[in-house]
C-alpha cells in the first residue's frame, strides 16, 4: 500500500466524538500519528496493535518516519487541519501524496462561537512558529478584526505588551483558552493594558476588535513630530520632499527596501505605514541612530523595521535577499562606492533614489550620482525638481537597473 492520509481534525474535548466513517477507519488502521495531547485523548479509540508517530521537531524526522512506513497514515490534528494546520503542511512537503481530511472547528472557531462574535470579516494571522511580520502589519493597516494563532513563545499577554510598546491600545482583546475542553476552557475580554499583565494557559488564541475611538492611519508625518539627531532640523528629510520620494521609489509592487543613512528614520518609518507589505532594512553610521530609531518608530507605531548601526560600505550584504528599492539619504562622501554596493544587490528593474540638493555649494553629490549610474549602466529617470519654501531646491533623481 503506498504512503496516503487521513487527517482527523479534533478539539481538546477529553470524550471527543467522530462520525461513524472515522470510527470506521479508525479501527481498520494500524498507523497513527498526532500530538502527544492528541494521543492521551484518543488512546483508548485505537486498535491494541496500533503503532504511533509523535509529531514532534524537528518535523523532517517526522516525514522520514511517514516515509520509511509507505503505508496509509491517520493523523490526529488539532481544528481544521487545512487551517494553518498539519494537511497544508503535508500538501506542502509531500504534494505527490493521496490524503482525505475530515476537519473540525478551528479554534478562532470556537472563540467566535463561544464570544459570539460574527466572523466573516475577521483577518486572519498565524504566530505560531511565525515572525512578528504578518501581526504588525495588520495592526499598522488598522484591520478592524483580527484573529490570532498564538504559541508558547508568542502567547497573549507578549502580544498585548508588544501592542503598548507601539502604540497600538485601542483594540480590546478576547482571549480563548483550551477552547474545545468543557472542563478547562476559559473566556476572557480585555483591555490591552489589562492582557500585558495576565497569564494564560495553554493552548489558546485571541481575537483583536478596533475599538470605535482608533485614531485614523496618517499620510505624511510632519518633521516637527519626530525625535531629532541633536535637535537639527536640517537632518531630516521634510514631509513634501519624503512623500515624494516614496512616490518615486514606486514601492507598491515592491517587495524589499533599503535606506541607507536612516538618521532619525523617518524615511523608513513612512515607508512602514504606508506599505506595511515591505521587508524593510536601514542602515546609520551614527550610534545614535538605534535610539532614533527606536523612538520614533514606537512613536510613530511602525514596528517590524529591521536596522543596522555601522558603516554600510563594511556590511556583509550576502545575507539579505535583492533589493527592489534604495534610498541613499547620507553617504558620507562615498556616493559612488554606496551606489557599486547596492547595484550588486539590486534586483533587475531595482531602483536607486537619491535627493540632491542644488545649490552651487552642494551639487557635486547630484553629478557624482548621474555619473555613476551611468557607469552602472543603470537608466536614469527625468529628475523631479521641487524647492520647498526658503530651503535650497532639490532634484529627486532615480536611476533604474
């Protein structure tokens, strides 16, 4: 018999109840696999002879395990299997395999259910196993609902306490725990202040409602706003100007960007809030600018801003993946050794952008950014020209691969 499936989506319930097709399976099948809560649960369902297969990390063992067997599998798996679950991982890792599937609520299911809370609108993210992405950039969009997958690490109380470091207090937060077990499960509605000081058992997950108060997303953040490098207004580029930019940077299907020479980071912060999508990296010689950054984008509620404090030109770029988009906002005297670096790592149909300042004293850095992306054989885009009241004029210039 090859390698197939069953997958048995269940809930903690400790006397759960399947359908007699499943039973019937069940007791036809020698091989099983789950969780080692799904085990104790379901232990005295299965046949005396029956063999079992923990799910446990790291899951390539797992697989191994599937695959020496070569024989049909019933799996054990929490809620609807196909719901961030262990079916789309398998459909994932062994696409060539026959698998059938009989789901059960999910747990932001049940949470709705049981908190009555309608459903259909909810946004959907999972931390389970999963970086902070997905989660922040729903809250920098403002979702009005949004269901989340917590794990042991991520768990509801570390959430709440993220959600205060950024600004983000006015959603309250309905909490699930052990949802599916009569006997343990709890329901919890509170204020995000309230959820960073509570602990919670485990498994659980919550659900984020907007509250009706929540500020509105902003466009353009005014310098006067942000924490400024020694209190210098000249070291921050201005809101028309930075709007501009971004305009030219044409970030919409873009899916990396790079500001290099962040300063206070207000760049990279309205780059955030404007397409939460971007895996943003930004780059400062200046020590001070970690405290900048910090600051600003918890004053300015942009989380998930990835910075690096050193000299761009030592960095080892090797790591990251191609950039679609640049912004070189400082450079130190090192225009063209920053372009060369970039241009390395810029993807095909990438772009640089740089603002020159056009004064006779200052110009110099506009030649050298033509001259070099000539060099680069890069295209150059028609310079954007704009003077912004008694400030010297600036031309937005863009080069493209």
């Amino acid at each position: 018999m090859a390698l197939s499936f069953t997958i048995i989506g269940m809930s903690d319930n400790p006397h759960p109840f399947f359908p007699r097709e499943v039973i019937d399976i069940i007791s036809h099948s020698e091989y099983f696999s789950g969780g080692k809560r799904h085990h104790q649960i379901v232990e005295n369902l299965l046949p005396p002879k029956h063999q079992w297969i923990d799910i446990t990390v790291p899951l390539e063992d797992v697989y191994q395990k599937y695959r020496d067997i070569d024989s049909h599998i019933v799996v054990f798996a929490s809620g609807d299997p196909l719901f961030f679950g262990f079916a789309s991982t398998l459909q994932r890792v062994m696409p060539e395999v026959d698998m059938k599937v009989f789901p059960y609520f999910n747990s932001l299911q049940m949470l709705c259910h049981k908190a009555q809370i309608p459903y259909h609108d909810m946004h959907i993210v999972s931390l389970t196993g999963r970086p902070w992405k997905e989660f922040d950039n729903a809250l920098i969009e403002h979702r009005g609902k949004i269901g989340v997958l917590t794990d042991r690490q991520k768990t509801p109380d570390e959430i709440a306490r993220r959600m205060l470091d950024y600004g983000f207090t006015f959603y309250n937060m309905h909490i699930g725990e052990r949802l599916g077990n009569p006997e343990e499960e709890r329901l919890q509605s509170l204020s995000i202040n309230e959820a960073s000081k509570t602990s919670f058992s485990q498994p659980n997950c919550l659900v984020l409602n907007l509250e009706d108060n929540a500020p509105k997303r902003r466009f353009g953040i005014p310098e006067s706003e942000f924490n400024l490098l020694d209190g210098r207004s000249r070291m921050i580029t201005k809101m028309p100007i930075r709007l501009l930019t971004l305009q030219r940077l044409d970030l919409y299907g873009k899916k990396t960007f790079w500001d290099i020479g962040f300063c206070t980071g207000s760049v990279s912060i309205e780059a955030r809030l404007q397409f939460p999508h971007l895996d943003i990296k930004a780059f400062e010689i200046r020590p001070e600018g970690k405290d900048l950054m910090e600051s600003n984008s918890r004053k300015f509620s942009a989380p998930g801003i990835e910075y690096r404090i050193g000299d761009f030109l030592k960095e080892d770029l090797t790591e990251y993946e191609l950039c679609d988009a640049t912004f070189i906002g400082g450079h130190g005297g090192h225009l063209a050794e920053i372009m060369q670096n970039v241009y390395a790592h810029l993807a095909k149909g990438g772009c640089i952008v740089f603002n020159s300042v056009t004064s006779s004293v200052t110009q110099e850095s506009g030649e050298s950014f033509i001259q070099t992306a000539k060099a680069l054989g890069m295209k150059l885009e028609e310079p954007m020209h704009i003077e912004l009241d008694n400030n010297n004029p600036i031309d937005i210039l863009k080069a493209v691969k």
